[in-house]
C-alpha cells in the first residue's frame, strides 16, 4: 500500500504511545495545523492525516516528534514483517523478566511476616531499586517528555506513584525509624495510623511496576494478534511466478497481459483469466468459501487462490495494488485505523481524565492529612488513587475489538469499510435485495427440457447445443454450457430477432421462436405447444428446435436462483430483517423467485435509475434500510441506503459505493456480515461499559484507602488485558 494516497492524506506509523491520553494529544497537536484532519488509533499505532497542498509529509512528523513521539512513513508490507512481533516485545519482555524475578521476594517479604528477617528492609530496597529504576524507567522517561511538553498521561500516573513509594521508602529508612534492626512490616490492606516514618512501600514500587509492565506485554501480544489476520492477508500472495516462456520471475515484475503457468498446488499469482486448462481453484483463504470452484478457459481468477487440480495458463489482468487482494487489504486497513463514534467519546474523556485524576490523588492527600489519620494514611490513598486510574482501557476499548472484527472479516469474506459502518448494522429493519446476480446467479441456465414424442434429451442438446454455441446471446449460451456438444456446424446462419439455423452433422437444426420453426413448417404439436405456454407464463424463456421438417423440443432457459438464497433469507428474517425483492423483470419472473426464496414482499418493473427512488421511498416511511446489490445500475441505491452491501462478485462502482462488501457471491454472508458488524459493536460497548465501570468503582475505594497501591496496579493492569482478551473472542465468530 502507497503511503501517500489520492486527495492527499498519508498514513503514519507513530512509535512511543502508552496510552490513549497519547493518541489523543498527538491528534489534537496535529488537527491545530491549518486544513489538517487527523485521526491517531492507539491499538494500530497509525495516524490517518488529510492535509492540504502547502503542507509536507516532514512537517507533520516534525510535528508529532514534537510532542515527543516518534512518526514515520510505512514501508511497503514485507514478505518476513512475521519477525517484527519478536524484535518489538524483546526490551519489554527482559524489563518485566527482571521486574518479577526481583520483586517477588520483596513482596513475599511484606506480605508474610517469618520471612522479615533481620535487616530484610535493606535487602528489599536493594532488591525493589532496580524494578522502580531499570524495569519502569519507560515509564520515567515518558513522564519527563510529557511534563516538558506540558501534558500528563498514564505514564505520569505510574512514574508519580511508583517514585513516591520509591522515595518515602527512601526517607523512612534513612531518616525514620523503618531502617531500625529487626523492623516488621505486616502486610495491610487497610490504613496505618501513624505519622509514617516506620513504613516502607517497597513492595508497593517493585509490585506496581511488576504489574503494569506484565500487562503492558500481554497487551502488546493480545494487539500483535489482534492485526495477525491483517497480516495473513498481507502474507497470501505467492512470492514468485512461472511465465509462460518457462523464466520463473518474482511476482511484483508481473505486468497486465502476461500470461504464467500454475501447476497443481500452486497459488496463482495475480489476478487474470485462464487460457488454457481445467481445474478446481480454492479460494477459502480469501473467501472463506471452503468448497473449490472448478474453472475452465474465460473464466476469471484471483490471486493467492490455489490451484487444486489441473495445471492451468493465466493471463494477469490485475496486477500490484489493484489486485482483489490488496484491494481487500487496503479496505481492512482503512477500517481498521478509523474511529467509531463511541470511541471519540472514550478518547475525549482519556484526555481530561489524567489531569483530573493527579488533582483527586492531591485532594486525597490533603483530606486524609486534615483529617488526623496521619501521613502514611493519607500517602497510601494518594498513591493508590494515581496508580488505579489508568485510561488505558478505555483506549483500548474500541480500537482492539474493531481489530479483531474487522480481521476476522476479511477471514471469512466481509470487508468492513470503516468503523461507522458498525451503529448502521444495529438499526437496520429491512433489506432490499437486487435479484439478479444476487439473489439468482445472474446468468441463463438452462433448467428444462421437454421432448416429443420419440425424441431423446442427449441427442437434442447434441444438435441443438452445437448450433448455439456458434451464437453469442446469453440464452445460446446457456444451451451451449449444458449440451457440451462437439458436433461440427456447417452453414451457421442468424436469423434477427427469430433464432438460429445451420446444418449439424448433416441435420438442418432450427432453434429459436416457434415463428422460424412455422417459416420452415415446423409446428410445435400440442403437448409442446402447451409446455412453452406454461414456462413462458412463469415468466421463463422458452426456445423450440426443430430437424429435418419436425419440431422436437422445447428447451427451458432462466436465471436460475442461487442454491443458498433461500436459507440466506431465512438468516436474514432470523436478525428480525424483512427482506424486499427489487427487480426489473416483469412482475410474474419476480414473484416465481420471491416465492421460491420466501420473500413476501416484491418490487418488480424497476428501471435501474429508479431503485434509488424506492430505497428513498422505504426510508420516508420510518424504515432503516440496507441494500444489497452488485451491478453498476445498483451504485446509486447502495449508497443512498443506510447499509450498503456489495457482492464482491459484482461492478467496482457497486463495491466503491457500498459499506460491506461480500467477497463471495453468496447472499449468506450478507448475514454473517450483519451479525458480525453486531456482535463487534456489542463487544465495544461491553468493553466501554467495564472500562468506565472499572474506574468509577476504583477510584471512591482507593481514595477512601481501601486498596493498597500493589493491589491497585494489579487491578489497572488486569483491566486492559481483560479488554482486550474480551476482543479477542470475536477470533472464534462463526
């Protein structure tokens, strides 16, 4: 993916954040440049920013690096970006391997009194040193930019608390009485009432540290896996390829036009068209689809499917970032570092709260001071109140669950445009379906054949299906594709606006309106005659043949419903979805389908610049519509519903219009698409709801004094891992 994209915008990778206070801040620093708009995602670590003509790329990321953050243009994915979860977590790993190896005895120390030896609090400082100084100096360092820069994060939080317990320790022991020999130190959950001077907290800086630092890695592992499915998409693509005059090149120097060679078990390489050879092609890494599709010479591939059966020749047609994958890729991405409505909220009030939190930690402070309850009462609760509320959680909320669906999406065929897209889903009540291409295959097939009496089904297609496959028009076609013939045809001729005609094997085959066959004295008999009446009122297309001076068939041709349309809208009506037929056929073809999927409700007769009107219609009537369609004469109403979903075996100008788009042609998946977009919302609500639930309940306790600092970092460290632990269930959405 190009890093600077049309209309100018570019998509920066910022390193350094901590928490969504940080998203926060660099965004507003950069919305404060002149006709710049700029959206910074905490769990993707990208920063989407449009920006006029007068400015530079280097100028935005001067202006992040100002605030102390580091920003870049992306590189290109890369085929080995697999090693980069490894390098990134190795210093966060050694920290948090130190922090707990040292921290642990000076905790079982405090906590458990036959282990405090004599002179055990020296031997705790000597241990708990290094944890509040080495493990959490990421923490310090952080602290110190933000405070030159004029802001507080969560950092700040953690930096002022652990170094507070850090350093009364420091005073109590080399000014009070906590360094006398033989000092005990019982593990309390409550307040001490004293003046402080014989209690230490070392257990509270090296535990604390210790916490946060092990939620920070399991945070970063939960969102490495969080975008992994992003990155498989990214890794599908075969790395090299055969041409066809045998020189094996690397993928990325195939060009539109070149034809290459797949072999059994290869993937191809790029988009195209087969030229040569049969086979059964398995898109289930990019569809979901798990049956193979079997492909002869004019039909259409996609690249990083794999070639399951016969070797086959292809002619690229799509070639780099106009490939159906990267195209897939581009559109997860974009989804995936956009912002949801609720999440603008969340990062609102991440922003005021750090500021808010340090004057509640100072008021507590003050009031357990004036209070009586004596200094090491009134430090306890301060500590506690700085250390419990963390916002990190409330950044995570979104962002993760968003990740995870939006990847899961792609996984099974659901690309998800953008994170607005998700509150749609939950007001839909009705949907519109486009019938051809959507709820049918969109193409004729033949689906009946009714014979005279004496005749046999083998040798009328026979003759019949070699003389249409000379004719280009979709219902020749359709007779074509079901005889398979291989007779010889001699004399083809086109008769307008009747049929067909030519000799087949020394036959003189007729096929087309009974009006050709009567020119030639061909009558239908009765029971024929009475067959073509009764398709032709279903509303279906009927065509007769006729040999040598005798009608023999009629041949029965229709756009024939895909098989799983009906147990799609079943699925549909299942999410308390009513389904609407919209179609241009004549009023009997539309209510045939409607009634053999179980649509009550049909729209027939609508010319292809009208469906817009009846999508506005429905919608003027109280009802939230979606749409789904996959033609260009569908563009218009997919972006004028409330929901647009597009088959992704449909136009680019459908695909382009839509909110959700199917990858496959199965109208199914138009209701994982909606249960998927729901259950994602209702992940981040959940999320939202206990990160709010989390702090609000925390914070009245610690400032009281009911929870000592060690157990408030495990606390604020358990709340972002449970956040995001929570968005990972969505991997497991069937």
């Amino acid at each position: 993916m190009s890093s600077v994209t049309e209309g100018r915008a570019v998509e920066l990778t910022i390193g350094g954040m901590t928490c969504a206070s940080c998203a926060n801040r660099i965004e507003r620093k950069l919305n404060k440049l002149d006709g710049v708009t700029a959206t910074v995602n905490y769990a993707t670590e990208k920063a989407k920013v449009a920006f006029p003509e007068g400015i530079d790329p280097q100028q935005l990321i001067a202006e992040v690096e100002k605030a102390g953050y580091t920003a870049a243009l992306p590189a290109p994915p890369q085929a080995d970006k697999a090693e980069e979860p490894q390098d990134e977590l190795r210093p966060l790993r050694q920290r948090l391997i130190t922090s707990v190896v040292l921290s642990v005895p000076v905790i079982a120390m405090a906590m458990i009194p036959p282990l405090q030896f004599t002179n055990w609090q020296w031997l705790s400082l000597v241990l708990a040193a290094p944890v509040v100084v080495y493990a959490g100096w990421p923490f310090h360092k952080a602290a110190w930019t933000n405070l030159r820069h004029g802001a507080a994060t969560m950092d700040t939080l953690i930096s002022m608390g652990t170094l507070a317990a850090l350093g009364w320790s420091l005073w109590a022991l080399f000014f009070g009485t906590a360094g006398t020999p033989g000092m005990t130190h019982p593990f309390e959950f409550t307040i001490a009432r004293s003046d402080g001077s014989g209690n230490i907290y070392l257990e509270a800086a090296a535990g604390v540290t210790a916490f946060i630092l092990a939620g920070r890695y399991f945070e970063s592992r939960s969102k490495r896996r969080a975008g992994a499915a992003l990155r498989a998409l990214l890794e599908l693509g075969a790395k090299d390829v055969e041409l066809a005059d045998g020189r094996r090149v690397p993928t990325d120097r195939l060009k539109v036009g070149d034809t290459f060679v797949v072999r059994p078990g290869e993937k191809i390489a790029t988009d195209g068209v087969i030229v040569e050879g049969s086979s059964a092609v398995d898109a289930s890494m990019l569809t979901g689809e798990s049956v193979p599709v079997e492909v002869r010479p004019g039909d259409a591939v996609t690249g990083a499917t794999v070639n399951a059966g016969g070797r086959l020749i292809v002619k690229a047609t799509r070639v780099g970032a106009d490939t159906q994958l990267a195209q897939m890729a581009k559109l997860v991405e974009e989804a995936q570092t956009g912002k949801a409505a609720v999440q603008r909220l969340a990062d609102r009030i991440s922003g005021i709260f750090v500021p808010i939190v340090i004057a509640l930690a100072v008021g507590t402070l003050g009031f357990w001071l004036g209070t009586g309850n004596g200094v090491a009462a009134a430090f306890t609760a301060a500590v506690a109140v700085l250390i419990i509320a963390c916002p990190c959680a409330l950044g995570l909320a979104t962002p993760t669950a968003l990740l995870v669906g939006t990847g899961r999406g792609a996984q099974m065929g659901i690309l998800i445009k953008g994170p607005e897209v998700l509150e749609s889903t939950r007001r839909i009540d009705t949907v519109v379906l486009d019938k051809t291409g959507t709820v049918t295959e969109g193409r004729m097939t033949l689906t009946a054949v009714h014979l005279a009496e004496g005749e046999t089904r083998e040798e009328v297609l026979r003759l019949a299906g070699a003389l249409e496959h000379a004719s280009e028009h979709p219902i020749a076609q359709a007779v074509a594709r079901a005889a398979q013939s291989d007779a010889t045809v001699e004399d083809f001729a086109n008769v307008e606006g009747l049929g067909v005609q030519g000799i087949v094997d020394g036959h003189a085959v007729l096929v087309g309106r009974p009006r050709l066959l009567e020119e030639w004295s061909q009558h239908l008999p009765p029971r024929l005659a009475d067959a073509l009446a009764a398709e032709q009122a279903e509303g279906r297309t009927a065509v007769a043949v006729g040999w040598d001076g005798r009608a023999r068939a009629v041949l029965v041709v229709s756009d024939v419903v895909k098989p799983t349309s009906k147990e799609a809208i079943g699925q549909l009506r299942a999410l308390g979805l009513t389904p609407v037929l919209l179609t241009g056929d004549n009023e009997a073809v539309a209510t045939s389908v409607a009634a053999e999927v179980g649509i009550d409700e049909v729209i027939a007769g609508v010319l292809p610049a009208d469906k817009v009107d009846v999508v506005k219609r429905l919608q003027s009537e109280g009802k939230v519509v979606a749409m789904v369609g996959d033609g260009v004469n569908d563009a218009a109403a997919l972006a004028q519903a409330d929901l647009g979903l597009a088959m992704g075996t449909g136009t680019d100008a459908a695909i382009e219009a839509s909110d959700l788009t199917l990858v496959r042609g199965d109208l199914r998946v138009a209701a994982d698409a909606l249960r998927l977009s729901r259950r994602t919302l209702s992940t981040i609500k959940g999320n939202l709801f206990w990160a709010f639930a989390y702090n609000v309940a925390a914070l009245p306790l610690a400032a009281l004094g009911l929870l000592n600092p060690m157990i408030a970092g495990a606390a604020m460290a358990f709340s972002s891992v449970f956040v995001v632990s929570n968005s990972l269930r969505l991997r497991r959405f069937r």
